[in-house]
C-alpha cells in the first residue's frame, strides 16, 4: 500500500461494521457472488487498512442458534483477535430483520410473546457490547413497521415502541452499563412504511422518553437521502440537539432503494460539507462506515471499498482546511457577514427595553431587496477547490500548507 497523508490512521478513529465489509452481495434477486471472510480475518485486514474498529450486530458474531459454550469459544477467539491487532469494539447493535419471527416487527408487534423475545434478544446483545468494550448500543428498527395500515394502530405502535426502548434503558441503569443508545432511522425498506421514518421524527420521539439522557441518534446518509432530505442539515440539528451519539457514513444515488454505496462515491459536496461539519464541530464518535462492496467485486475489490471510504474522508478534511485557509473563500465569507447594523439590534434575545427602538426603526427596504448575495461566485469557489484546482490559488498562503500538513 503506498503510504501518502490521506492514508488512514488508527486516531481517525474510522469503523466499519462486520456485516459491511463481509457483505456477500446477496440482493432480492441474486445469490451470493463472494465466499464468507470470517470475523477474525476482518478483525486483521482492516487493522492493517488502518481502521481503529468493528462494529457488529450480536448475530454477525454469535450465530442465532448457537449453544452457550460455542458463543463463549467465539467470543474468546474473537477477543484475542481484538487484542493482537489493536482493534476496538466502540458499538454493538442487534439483528431484530433477518429471523423470520420479526417479520411483522420487535417491538412494534402485536404479539405481546415477540415483544418479549425482542426484549430477551436485545438485552443479550447489550451483554455482549458491553463485554466487548462497546459503550454506544444502536438500534435500528427495520422491521418496525407496516404495508398495512389497517394491521396496526400507529399510536399503539409508537406506545409499544417506547415501551421497550423505556424497558432497555432502565435495564442498562440497573446493570449500571456505561452504554448509551443511538437510534437509527430509515423510511421504509424493508418495510412499506418504517415508524420513525428521519431523523427529525427520532429526535422528537426521544423526548418522549424515560430517559432521554442516554438516547441519542445514529444517522445514515443513504437512509436520509432516500426521504429526499438535506443529510447535513440533519446532522446539524443533532449535533445542535446534542444527540449525535454516532454515524452511519455511505452514500447512495438520489431517489431509490437503500444503496450503502462507498462513502463520497455520488455526492461529493454534500459530503464535503458534512465531514466539514463533523470535524469543526468537535464530533468525538466514531466514523463508521454502514456500506459495502459493489456486487460486482471479488474480496480484493471488498479492501479497495474500505480503503477508498476512509480515504475519500480524509481527503475531504483535508479540503474543509484548504476551505478554511483560502483566502479568496475567506474573503468573499467575512464581506457576506460583516452583519451590517448588529450593533443597532438586538436581536439574540427578546427585551422588553430595546423591543420598542426595534418596532419604530426604519428599513432601507428597497436596498436591502436589491443586494447581491454573491452564492454564485461563493459556490464556483467551493467547486473548485473540490474538484482540487484551487491548491496552487490556495498554497500561496502559508497558513494552508501549515494546516493541511498537520
Ligand atoms: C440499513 C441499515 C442497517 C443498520 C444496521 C445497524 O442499511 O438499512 O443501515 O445496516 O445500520 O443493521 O443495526
Ligand atoms: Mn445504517
Ligand atoms: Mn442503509
């Protein structure tokens, strides 16, 4: 592997989930096409890629069925897998899609004997995280929905919904687990209609909890460009909501089914402006990566994935500090906000000594319509330095060759 400055380091802090790179490109209508990497081989390979950790849902691991001594043996083997490669276990989540007993949903379903089992099912899981090191448990509610709504009141679903995750969250208070939870939500597949459809609706549903506290979200970009929605603009609203406990980074090609693309592989602005956010807004978590392969590759091609999701987001950090360091871009920014009259209004806060000034002050209307806002040539600039022609423009500041080689 030749080594250059966007090769991934273990304080990247960079993840991927088990059942992403040991994706074997099944789809709804064709088979396997790449034989099974075990977890200890993945464990390996993508420590040497340069990859902090794994994620894994408990059945990525321990198979469904498997006895207590044989997940005790997997659990063993896999630590020291963990150990001899310097691998971290940072989230843990549980598989309530591939059985057929959650056809109808976990915690959704009208079988108050499914609720239960979804309940016994996820507090294994949490066991295992916790035993793995993992201290964010996400939980992704994929069958948590409906074709028909006829089936199912939607406002006894939402009830059931927080019931379990209320039952989960005093269950880790009581164990007295350093564990918080990150929901995920997507809006239909492999359901008609999935509960909790954006991350908008999570955030609402959190507040509505026992324990608001330790739940936050885990946004997916594929998931939030399915709803057609800003997937930075999200991440904003979490991160200012203090609930990005973690994320799932993918893309996906506008308007279809759930893709788990490589990361950067369709939308490069719009991931420019999100790792941007991510790194200037102090995100501790990690970045992990909730895609796969092209069903077109071999393995070789799983490890060229994996590298080029870690890869494209150092390059786009790399860009958010040229952005930051280029002062045609820096310009153009603090002419846009000179915030002309700020001083004359106040603004941040309703005060009942300054509101009257406000309501008698006049508006040079017509000019203030007529301004210019300038995005044209602001947004030309932000092509350009993605599209990587503006480095010779931007290395002539001193301050962006000190900072992109830090
Ligand atoms: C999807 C989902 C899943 C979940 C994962 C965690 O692609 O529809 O993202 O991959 O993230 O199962 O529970
Ligand atoms: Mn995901
Ligand atoms: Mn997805």
């Amino acid at each position: 592997m030749n080594r250059d400055q966007f090769t991934p380091k273990k304080e990247d802090r960079f993840t991927f989930g088990l059942w992403t790179v040991g994706n074997r490109g099944r789809d709804p209508f064709g088979d396997a096409v790449r034989p099974p990497i075990s977890p200890v081989s993945i464990v390996k390979k993508l420590s040497e890629l340069g990859a902090y950790g794994v994620n894994l849902h408990d059945n990525d691991l321990v198979p469904f069925d498997a006895t207590n001594a044989e997940r005790e043996k997997i659990v063993r083997e896999f630590k020291t897998a963990l150990k001899d490669y310097d691998m971290q276990v940072p989230m843990a989540t549980v598989n309530l899609f591939f059985h057929p007993i959650f056809k109808d949903g976990g915690f959704t379903s009208n079988d108050p004997r499914v609720r239960a089992f979804t309940l016994q099912k996820t507090m294994r899981a949490i066991d295992l995280g916790v035993d793995l090191g993992a201290k964010i448990f996400v939980l992704w509610g994929g069958r948590e929905g409906i074709e028909v709504d006829a089936s199912k009141c939607a406002l006894e679903a939402l009830k059931h919904y927080r019931e379990g995750i209320n039952y989960l969250t005093e269950y880790v208070k009581d164990q007295k687990y350093d564990m918080k939870f990150a929901l995920e939500a997507k809006p239909n597949e492999p359901r008609g209609d999935i509960y909790l459809p954006t991350t908008g609706h999570m955030l609402g549903f959190i507040a509505t909890l026992d324990h608001p506290e330790i739940v936050g979200v885990n946004p997916e970009v594929a998931h939030e460009q399915m709803s057609g929605l800003n997937f930075y603009h999200g991440i904003a609203q979490a991160i200012d909501a203090k609930k990005l406990f973690h994320i799932d980074l993918n893309d996906q090609k506008p308007g279809r089914y759930d893709q788990d693309l490589r990361f950067g592989s369709e939308s490069l602005k719009p991931m420019f402006f999100l790792v941007k956010l991510l790194e200037e807004s102090g995100y501790q978590g990690s970045r992990h990566f909730d895609a796969h392969a092209y069903r077109t590759e071999d393995e070789e091609g799983v490890w060229n994935f994996a590298l080029g999701c870690m890869r494209t987001y150092n390059i786009l950090k790399y860009k958010a500090k040229q952005f930051a360091a280029d002062k045609e871009i820096q310009d153009l920014l603090q002419e846009l906000a000179t915030e002309r009259g700020k001083d004359q209004y106040k603004l941040d806060k309703y005060d009942r000594n300054t509101v009257g000034k406000l309501k008698e002050a006049q508006f040079d209307i017509d000019a203030l319509s007529k301004q210019g806002a300038k995005y044209e040539q602001l947004d030309q600039l932000v092509n350009e330095l993605i599209l990587g022609v503006r480095t010779r423009v931007a290395s002539k500041d001193e301050n962006l060759v000190a900072a992109a080689s830090r």
